[in-house]
C-alpha cells in the first residue's frame, strides 16, 4: 500500500523529459532496426552461398543454436515517436 501512495504522488513527466523519452525511443527502435537489416543481409547472403531459402537456413541454425527472429517471438516492432 505505502507503494501505491508513493505512485500517487510522483510528478507527472515534463515536456523536456518526455522530448527526451521520445528520442531515446526513436533512437533505440533505429538501432533495432539497423540490427535486423543486418542480420537479414547474412542470411540471405549464406542461404544463397548454401543454396537454401533463408527461412530453411534459419530453421536449420536455429536447431543447432539458440537463435529467435522477432516473427518466432510475437515481436511487433513499435512505431516512432
């Protein structure tokens, strides 16, 4: 209870700190994205070496190793800020 009141009584977020919460968002969802680009590049360029469509080398990877895309977890990317 005395975590609620405490809740209760915390400050509503400022302009500038909620600008600066959109940034940070905006520049977090940037870097995700660069991330998967990058991650995508790969595996098409091994699957085509390979001579496999990329969802059969990622299934095969991912027996062999711990590896998830987004779209096996349910990850939605969130739109910018």
């Amino acid at each position: 209870e005395g975590s609620l009141r405490r809740r209760a009584a915390a400050r509503p977020a400022t302009a500038a700190q909620m600008k600066r919460g959109a940034k940070q968002h905006n520049e977090m969802r940037t870097a995700w994205l660069k991330r998967k680009r990058g991650f995508k590049e790969c595996v098409e360029i091994l699957a085509e070496n390979m001579d496999v469509k990329p969802k059969a080398f990622i299934k095969a990877v991912a027996d062999a190793q711990d590896v998830e895309t987004d779209e096996d977890a349910g990850v939605a990317l969130p739109p910018p800020e």
